[in-house]
C-alpha cells in the first residue's frame, strides 16, 4: 500500500529537523519571489509560419523558463510559457490548462495574447478550478483559463508560480518533455540549504536528455541550471509505460546521510534504518497475540489464519479512501500519528499502510515467519537499484512464508482480494527488511486467469435481425478490485450509469442496456456481477437470400487498438487478465445454419486468442477467449503484435451465414 513515508520511517534526527526548519520559516521573512515576466515583443517570432524539425505541428514552444526554488517558508517554482500558433488546430492551445496535485496551487496567472501585426490582448479573464478524472479513479485539480483572440501566426504567453507543499524536497524535479516541441528551455534550482549541524545533502540524475545537452551543473552562486534545445514534443499511445519513465527529466534527491557511491552500501544503511524504524512500530507482541487470539482458533489451517486475520484488518476502517470533507475529519488529519500497533488497534481506524503494518504484526504474533517489504510501485515509474533513490520504493507489503512459499499480502489496499496484490505492485523489485540492512527481492505477478472478465449472454435474434435477452458479466480478481475502487465514494445511480457506459462501449454497433440487479460494490473476495438487459437493433443483415450474423459480440475495444504503423514507446499492459465471452444466440423458428466460421486459435505465447463457434438445435453458440499474460514488450516487437491484432480483428468480423425459414421452404 502506497503510504506517506512519515507513517512509517519517520526517525528523530529528521522531526528534531523539520521542527528547527518550521522555526527558523516563522523567524525570517518569506523569501521575495523574482517573477518571470513578460518577454519583449520578437518580429522573426511572429513572421515564423513553420518549424523544420517539428513539420506539420500545429503548435511550438518558442521558450520556457522553470525556476525553481526550495527555500523558504514553501517551496514554490516560477513558469513560464511563450507558444507560437502555426495552424489553426494550434489555435487550441488557447484554452490552457495547468495540472497540480493536492497540496500545491497555482498563484499569480498573467497571460497575453500577440496578434500577428503585433498588438497586443492582454488576459483580464477568470482563472478556473477543476477537477480532471484519469484512469484507474485517480484525479488531480487543475488551473484552466482561455486566452484572448489567439489566431494562426500569432504568439500567446503566458506565467504562474506553483506553490508547493512545505519542504516538498522528496518531489524536487525538472521535466523537461512537453505535449510541444520546445526550441529554447531553460531550468534553475535553488536548492535548500541549511545551517544546521545535519544539512541535507543534493545529488540530482537525469534521464533522456536531448541530444547535445549539457548535464546539469551548480554554478558559483549555488544554483543548479540546465538549457535545452529542440526538445521533441512527447507522444502519447496507447498502453505505454508511465509517461515519468519516458519524457526527459531531472530528479533532485535530498538526504541527510554524506553521499554514497555504492549502491550495495547505500541500500544496506537505508534497510537497516526502515527495519529498526519498523520494528519500532510493530514491536507489541504480547498485546498483538491477544488480538489474534480473538480472530483465529489454534486448530485453524494456516492459510485459514491467514485469511481470516486479513478478513479483519481489511474490515478496519481505511481513511486513505476517504473523502475528507468534515471539521471533525479536518481535525483528525492533524492528530498525531499511532506510535505502534497497539494505539493503531485501539484506535480503529488508520492509514492504508498503516494497516498493511498492522497485518504484519498479526501474522508474526499468529507464528508465521514473516517480513515487511518495501516495493516500488510501477504505476508511475520503473525502479532501478543503482539509481539509489529510496523514494521510489514508496508502497508497503507483507511477505509471508506457507509451506515453504512466498506470498504476499496488502490489506491496505482498498478492495485487495486474499493473495493478490494491487497491480502496481506485482512483478517489482522490494527491499525484504531485516536488521541486517534487508534482501531484494520481486513480487509475483498473477496468472492472467486471477482477473477475468466473463460476459455470458443469452439472446434471441428476431426475423428483422434485432438481438435481446440478458447478458451477465462477471469481473474477478483485479478487474472487480479496480471497478469497486473507482466507484467506492458514488451513489447507485452513477454506480449502474459506469457499468452501463462501460459495456456499451464494448459493442460494436449502438446498444440499449439497462442494469437489473445490484451488484455487491462492498465484497473484497466475491466477484463483482452485473446482470442487464441487451437490445442491438440490425445486429443481423440481409446477404441476398440468406442473413449474416458477425460472431464478435463484444469485441469494439480490441477494433481499435495498435491500428498505427509505427509506434514510438514500449507496449506496456498493466496487469495479466484475461476475457471470456459466451454467446448463445436463439433463432427464429424455423431458421437454419447454413455455414460458421472455423475454429481458430492464434497463440502469440504472451497473448492467446480463441473463437469457437457450434450449431446447435436452433441456437449458435460464441465462446471466445482473449488472454494477455504480459507486462512490457520493446517497440521493436510491436509490427508482430499489431500483426497478431490484425488476426484478432479479422477473427471477430467473421460471419454465420443463416437461413430464413421462407428460404429454407422455397428450397
């Protein structure tokens, strides 16, 4: 369970810090903040109609500025932003929107807009908050405003400071990649710096600069700058690794410890560091073997122990996934942290890794061999040992040995069924912690079979070509986990609207579904059902005297993906999962099977695809399967896989070929 690191490796050198940090803030005035400023007026700018090295963009960057301070009272970092619009699909980037995460803001919005004969339309507009919905349920706030007539050939620029969370040095960074190739970008860092007896100590990596590019380097002032040119616009594709792990960056690690060169050193003073700060939080034996006492019985099965003590730390009420919206709420988000599990226990309610430590705790009181662990979550980056940034191992799971094998747990996470980790944490790298500095090791990764998604429909095709009946989708392991996730804070009506809308979506023809049953949207362990009537009108069409009848039902997603020819990034799947779909179509009385489709089976390995289709005693039966048993696959690979989703496409627009009861009398 991703956490905050303070809940958990929080150490004394490091409060006695921040505490002396906050009293030196309040002591001295806020640091004044230099502004970029508008950039003179640039005729060469306003006569460019074209970029040789970005031909056809809509849109450039002709220069953007990051200063970036991590001083003072909070952080805060200075951008700014000057687009020349070369097309009239340019002319959108009139409507600006600027990200930021809970804890920061966005302060200080001046824009403007120069017309191609240089005039000028300054901004005297409203400044917007929204908030933007990604996949997965995952949201962020964003600054939006329009700028004034933009039109082709002219230039808008834009400024704003970014606040920061206090001493948000754990997130200090540049990136230097935009949604636009940018021809001049310029980064400065002034980093903090402290008078204490244990200063913080910077050390900054990098990742994909562009060609020619000098690295970062501290000048005599003791700042840190960098100038880039012709950064090539970021491309975003479809199911490609996080965008952190592919656009051009600068990472500043602070740290209290002197530099270390070697990564086998550096890991080992970090894990032993963790493990004692862990050991801290969970070391209650005695009031822990009384609570296990309460929830599992001596003749229980291991993996019955196991179980029934995840049953009920899961049942502990989770604040991590809640909606803080009361005073009361407010005033508990301020309170002091558990000191251990045993305050945790009483207090009956904590954070997600809090609660994953809980269950650690429980388990070793229970007699299992069992450790905390460390892993990076992947869902925003990809961990490497020797980059020795121990922020990246940011989520917290339990490794518990049975029988002489590993398995792994993560009560923490909402919705987590037993035995399955959260996606982002399976098949990575953790720090397994011990009091001798800790042992790597990888998390399992599923079996594509433990996430399914299974629709089973029973329809009735008309003699007008229309299909109705029931379809029953059923979605376990991830696949329910992540549903459940995203809608845990809607109401029944939003609830039946996502189900409906999703599987609307999978049709490839406009459908008519309305939801019949209430799923179970509270369960960890039990599937997630949903059951609803389908109607397709014109599902069937005419061919003469026979009707065609496409055997894939439920197959609009797999049209449209790996459709390029080229592609830019790896192919980066999520998680293993698997569908299933089972289709049982009733004729028209007195209607017969004149041909089907052959049986296929396309075994990519990674990536298995199935249609069978049989002639029943009136009916046709559709089962057809589609497995995905894979993380990451290089961009050279992809012409073989978009091959392999050519066949899968060609494989669903297969067609029955069916008699009309009138046709089959005349013969």
């Amino acid at each position: 369970m991703t956490t905050p690191r303070s809940f958990s490796i929080s150490s004394a050198v490091t409060s006695l810090l921040l505490t002396a940090l906050l009293i030196l803030a309040l002591l001295s005035p806020t640091l004044a903040r230099a502004g970029v400023g508008f950039q003179p007026v640039v005729p060469e700018e306003l006569k460019m109609t074209s970029e040789p090295q970005a031909a056809g963009a809509p849109a450039i960057i002709l220069f953007r500025q990051v200063d970036r301070d991590d001083n003072g009272r909070t952080s805060h970092e200075d951008n700014y932003y000057r687009v020349k619009i070369l097309t009239e699909e340019g002319r959108k980037q009139a409507d600006v929107e600027i990200p930021f995460y809970k804890g920061n803001n966005v302060v200080g919005v001046h824009a403007r807009t120069i017309r191609p004969d240089g005039s000028i339309a300054e901004f005297d507009g409203k400044v917007y908050e929204k908030t933007i919905a990604k996949a997965r349920g995952l949201k962020y706030s964003a600054k939006t405003f329009t700028l004034p007539d933009v039109q082709v050939d002219s230039v808008i620029e834009y400024y704003y400071t970014l606040d920061l969370q206090e001493y948000s040095l754990y997130a200090s960074n540049w990136i230097l990649t935009d949604e636009l190739f940018t021809k001049v970008a310029r980064f400065s860092l002034k980093p903090y710096r402290s008078t204490f007896e244990n200063p913080f100590r910077l050390r900054w990596t990098w990742q994909g600069l562009p060609p020619g590019t000098a690295q970062p380097a501290e000048g005599p002032d003791h700042i840190i700058r960098l100038e880039a040119h012709n950064v090539p616009a970021f491309q975003t594709e479809d199911f490609m690794p996080p965008e952190n792990e592919l656009k051009s960056r600068v990472d500043f690690i602070y740290s209290e410890d002197d530099p270390e060169s070697d990564p086998a050193k550096f890991w080992q003073k970090v894990g032993k560091k963790w493990n004692g700060s862990l050991e801290s939080f969970i070391g209650k034996r005695k009031a822990m073997e009384e609570v296990v006492g309460q929830i599992v019985s001596p003749n229980d099965p291991p993996e019955v122990k196991l179980r029934k003590i995840y049953d009920r730390v899961q049942a502990i009420r989770n604040i991590s996934y809640e909606l803080r919206k009361t005073e009361q709420e407010e005033k508990r988000e301020k309170e002091k942290p558990p000191a251990n599990v045993e305050e945790l226990w009483k207090r009956g309610y904590g954070y997600g890794g809090q609660l994953t430590w809980l269950y650690l705790a429980l388990v070793k009181a229970a007699g299992f061999e069992a450790y905390g662990c460390w892993v990076s979550d992947r869902s925003n980056y990809f961990f490497n040992q020797r980059m020795m940034q121990s922020k990246k191992l940011d989520a917290n799971v339990v490794l518990v040995k049975v029988n002489g094998k590993d398995m792994y747990f993560d009560p923490g996470a909402a919705f987590t069924p037993f035995g399955l980790l959260t996606w982002s944490e399976t098949g990575v790298d953790g720090l397994r912690m011990d009091k001798d500095g800790g042992t790597w090791i990888k998390t399992t990764l599923p079996a594509s079979s433990e996430s399914q998604i299974h629709r089973e429909a029973k329809l009735k095709l008309s003699d007008t070509g229309d299909l109705e009946g029931t379809l029953k989708v059923t979605y376990t392991g991830l696949e329910a986990m992540y549903r459940r996730l995203e809608q845990r804070n809607s109401d029944d009506v939003t609830r039946k609207k996502f189900l409906e809308d999703q599987l609307k979506e999978q049709v490839p023809a406009a459908a008519e579904l309305e939801l019949t049953n209430k799923p179970d949207w509270a369960s960890t362990e039990t599937p997630l059902i949903a059951e609803l009537n389908l109607k397709v009108s014109g599902w069937a069409s005419s061919a003469g005297k026979r009707v065609m009848l496409p055997v894939g039902f439920f197959t609009a997603g797999e049209k449209r993906v790996f459709e390029h020819g080229n592609r830019v990034h790896p192919i980066y799947f999520e998680y293993p999962h698997q569908k299933v779909d089972d289709v049982t179509v009733e004729l028209p009385q007195g209607w017969q099977v004149s041909s089907t489709p052959p049986a296929q089976t396309q075994d990519g390995h990674i990536i298995v695809y199935t249609l069978k289709v049989e002639n029943g005693n009136g009916t046709v039966h559709v089962v057809r399967t589609l497995n995905f048993d894979i993380l990451l696959l290089d961009q050279k690979y992809y012409p073989a896989l978009r091959n392999f989703f050519q066949v899968v496409r060609i494989g669903d627009e297969e067609q029955m070929l069916l008699q009309p009861a009138s046709a089959s009398a005349r013969n």
